[in-house]
C-alpha cells in the first residue's frame, strides 16, 4: 500500500463521518418535530461508528506502511472508545429526559444501541494494533502463539469486551420487546436494538478472527464457521425486516422493517472482513480481490432503497425515519469497504505459497 491510497482509505471513515455528522445536524435542527429529532439523533450518531471504523483503518494502514508509533497504540483506541461511551450515555439522556415523546423514547434507545455497536468497532480496533503479525502467521503450518502478539489474557479480554456488549444489546432488546404490550415505542425500540445486537454479535467474529490469527491460535473451526455466523445474523436481520415489511403492511409500524433490512446489509458488510481473514488463511483464495465489492453493493443497496422510502415519506410520515436512517446506513457500509480493502492489502502477501 503507497501512502496516497493510505490517505485515501483513511479519509474515507472521516468523509462518512461528516456525511453523518452534517446530515443528521441538518435534519435535527430543521424543525422541532419529533420525528425530525428522533431521525436527526440516529443519522448524527451513525458517525460514530464511522469514528470508530476509522481508528480501525489507521491503526492498520499505519502498520502497513511503517508509521505506527507508540502513543497510536492508545491515542486510537481511547478515540474510539471515548466517542462509543459519549454516544452510548448521550441515547440514555435523550429516553431519561424525553420520556413523554414516544418518538424520542425509540430514538434513545437506539443511540444507545450505536453506542454499543461503536464499543465493539473500537475492540476491533484494538485488537489489530499487532497486526502486521497476521500474514506471518499466515506461512506458518503451526499453532504456537506468536511470541511478540499479545497474551492470551489480553486476547480473552477483548473478546470478552465483544461478548459482554453483544450480551447487552440482546439483553437490552429482550427487555424492550417484553414491556411492549400496550407501548408501541418499546416494540419499535426492541426490534431495532435486536438488528443492532445482531451486529454486535457480528463483531465478535471480526475480534476474535483478528486476536486468534495475531495470536497464531486461529484454528479450522474458526476458520469454517466464523464468517458463517456472520452471515447468519445477517440473514436473520433481513428476514426479520422483511417479515415486519410484509406482516404490517399499512400501518406505522411496517416501515421500521427498512431500518432492520438495512442493519443485515450492515451486518452483510461485516461479513466481508471476515470472509476475507478466514480465506486468506494459509490458503489461496483468487476472489480475495473482489470481497472488497460486498460492502460497495450494500451502501448501494441502503441508499437506493432510502430514494425510494424518501419519496414515499412524501405520502406517508411513517417512513421519514426509516428513508434519513438508510441513508446513514448506506455511509457506515462504504466506510466498511474502506476497512475491507485495507485487510485484503495487508494480508494478500499473507497466504500460504
């Protein structure tokens, strides 16, 4: 990688996060319509995430080509995490103070949900400040750990970070789904923080395929089954969406299925990176190139489909969230093209000959 692709794959994050940042502003600040507030505080947060991808991106591109120095190794990840925990504790300030506006009420919740997605992006962030260890590894027919990786307390504890904020975004999701029985807010809420959870969990692949290939502990069962469990949660966000689309036709609630499409092409994204480590692996894979594309059709596919939904919030308010929320999603899977293309350039020289 030559350092003008560098600045591009790093400016690509920041480009998306002041897409974020400026829409969501814009929309917020329109008017004092809920809705407007409700989908201005989710789009603005939304470049969170794209923060957190980018301390991923330069935590390994600066790796890539020999500028990552000491105070990168916590500067990065004190970004990244700062950023996860001002969002997280700012969706609890919007739900606690704003408990008479049911739009409001979602809208907290599920800033609370970016919050715990952007923890999980900053673990992986973390988790890649050694690397350049991987495609070491990657020529190697042995499991010993590599000397220099960090230790496997350290590994179990940023997967540990990945778990335990997965545990609470389901958990989080479960609670809501179980007051919704008369509050349609904790129903909406619910279902958009269970396609948040299935992200998170998502996460945990990506931080444990990067812990255990640093670590050289990256085993056939990692290798077999982790993009397959990404893939999964994606599967199940979109069908649940899909069914919401279908099943509530006509009424308030069905446009929220379009939030739950776009968050399983989100985790389809997620997918990639996965993919990408686990075929690279002590292995040949001439597709390596093309995975880089998955998240470029993804981000097409959100923002096609927020064209669309923004037209018909025209005739219908219902899907005026759904349509700016999209399109927030749509800047979050190309900042993940971003990340693929970086790991398929450090790892490409990875592969077993």
């Amino acid at each position: 990688m030559n350092y003008g692709i560098s600045v591009l794959f790093r400016a690509i994050p920041l480009a998306m996060a002041a897409f974020c940042f400026g829409l969501g502003g814009f929309i917020f600040f329109g008017s004092d319509d809920p809705s407007r507030l409700t989908a201005g505080a989710v789009v603005f947060f939304l470049g969170s995430i794209c923060i957190a991808l980018y301390t991923t991106a330069a935590t390994i591109i600066r790796q890539l080509i020999g500028t990552y120095r000491a105070p990168f190794t916590w500067l990065l990840p004190v970004i990244g995490y700062t950023v996860a925990l001002f969002t997280l504790g700012f969706g609890i300030w919007i739900f606690a103070a704003h408990a008479d506006q049911t739009p409001l009420v979602v809208g907290g919740h599920v800033v609370c949900g970016l919050g715990l997605i952007s923890i999980c992006v900053s673990t992986a962030a973390t988790s890649s400040i050694k690397f350049t260890l991987i495609p070491e590894n990657s020529r190697k027919t042995d499991h010993t750990p590599h000397p220099n990786a960090y230790s496997r307390a350290i590994a179990l504890s940023l997967e540990g970070v990945a778990i335990l904020t997965s545990v609470a975004a389901w958990v989080w999701a479960i609670v809501l789904l179980a007051r919704a029985g008369g509050h349609p807010e904790y129903l909406t809420a619910g279902t958009v923080m269970g396609g948040i959870a299935c992200i998170c969990t998502s996460l945990i692949a990506l931080v444990a395929s990067i812990t255990r290939q640093t670590r050289n502990t990256y085993n056939k069962s990692d290798k077999s089954n982790w993009y397959r469990v990404v893939l999964l949660l994606g599967t199940v966000a979109l069908v649940w969406g899909l069914v919401i689309i279908l099943t509530f036709r006509g009424s308030a609630f069905g446009p929220i299925g379009f939030i739950m499409v776009g968050l399983g092409l989100v985790c389809y994204s997620i997918s990639s990176k996965v993919t990408l480590l686990a075929k690279v692996w002590r292995g040949e894979f001439p597709l390596a190139r093309r995975i880089p594309l998955i998240p470029v059709l993804t981000a097409l596919a959100c923002l096609m489909t927020a064209a669309f939904l923004f037209e018909e919030a025209y005739l219908d308010p219902s899907f005026f969230i759904p349509a700016r929320v999209l399109a927030g999603l749509g800047a979050v899977c190309f900042t993940l093209f971003s990340i693929v293309s970086i790991l398929e350039s450090g790892t490409s020289g990875g592969s077993a000959k």
